[in-house]
C-alpha cells in the first residue's frame, strides 16, 4: 500500500488543487487515529499468542480473536455513525457526514 501511495501522490498532487489536497490529508489523518483507537492492535495479538501454541490452541486463540474483533466491529459501527456529524461539524476539516461515515464503515468492520 505504501508503495502505490508513493507512485499515485504526485500524480494527485498534480490534479487536485491545494485546499483538496488539505482536506484529503486531514480526512486520511482522522481515519489512522480512529483505525488506531478501534483496531486495539489485534492483529498483533494475534501474531504474537498464534505463533507458538500448538494447532488445538492457535485454533482457540484465532477464534477469540475473530469474535473480538466482531464485537469490536459491532460496538465501533453505532459509535462511529454518532461522531461523524461531531466530527463534520468542525470548521477546519470541512467535510460533509456522508464523506466521514463512508470513511470510517470500513475502519469499524
């Protein structure tokens, strides 16, 4: 993904105009901090737990995981939907509800 955003930044650079390019920053900015905060580093958990059970227990400790995570997903979905007119309300970041909620629906599932 950092490699595609290496080649495709000065191609945006180049056909978006410098308030776009703000917005674009502060928007990808929000969803890193909320990605952050929602995902708990659960992949890293798992990497960590996963790597040295035997197969019984990676298979228990996958399934917690999984079933953390969809928790995790169906407590973060209503909140985020809450925050986003919160968040759309600021007058620096100058985006609308709908653009921050299609935003972060993936970052919550």
């Amino acid at each position: 993904m950092k490699g595609v955003s290496l080649i495709m930044l000065p191609y945006i650079a180049t056909h978006l105009s410098q308030s776009e390019l703000g917005r674009l920053e502060v928007l990808s900015t929000i969803a890193i901090i909320i990605s952050i905060i929602f995902g708990l580093s659960l992949h890293e958990a798992l990497y960590r737990f996963s790597g040295i059970a035997n197969e019984n227990k990676k298979n228990k400790i996958t399934a917690d995981i999984f079933i953390l995570s969809l928790i995790i997903a169906a407590i973060s979905l209503p909140i985020i939907w809450i925050l986003c007119p919160l968040l759309s309300q600021i007058s620096a970041l100058k985006s609308s509800t709908l653009e921050l909620e299609l935003l972060h629906n993936p970052i919550s599932i």
